[in-house]
C-alpha cells in the first residue's frame, strides 16, 4: 500500500463519502437523481451536512492551489509557426 492510500484510508469515512459525492457531481454525468441522493445524504444528519461542507473548502482549495501554480496564459510559450521552406 502506498503512503497515499494508507492516508485516503485514515480520512474520516463520512468526509470519503462526501469527497465521493464531489467527485461525481464534478464528473460530468451527474443526474438529477445524483443531486437528490445527495440532498439526502446530507440531512442525514448534521456531522454528514458538516463533512459535505468540510469536504466543498477541501475541493475549493485544490482548485485554488492548483490555478495559483499554472502559469497565465499570457505568460504561456507560445510556439513558433513552422517554416515550410527550407532555407538554403
């Protein structure tokens, strides 16, 4: 097992299910039932409310982290056009 996982596993269960729930919403093919289940998990109770809640910050600052360390796209390399011709 690799240090990652064994930590994934160390991670509060109600905060993997909600990451889980993140993950297939972000997915693309999320339904409308998807987000019905959802609602519902969350009023299960309010330590699952409070992990969903937990688990949006934890998503939000992967996304925040990630955009500050891509380089603008201004600042970008931009590609030289090929040259055809050869030069002789």
């Amino acid at each position: 097992m690799t240090k990652r996982n064994h930590q994934v596993d160390h991670l509060d269960p109600l905060i993997r299910e909600a990451l889980s729930w993140i993950l297939r919403l972000k997915s693309g093919e999320a339904t409308i039932a998807d987000a019905e289940q959802l609602m519902d998990w969350r009023g299960k109770s309010s330590a699952h409310e409070h992990a969903f809640r937990d688990a949006v910050k934890c998503w939000q600052a992967i996304g925040q982290a990630l955009a500050t360390s891509r380089p603008a796209p201004a600042a970008v390399r931009r590609r030289r056009p090929s040259r055809s011709k050869k030069r002789a």
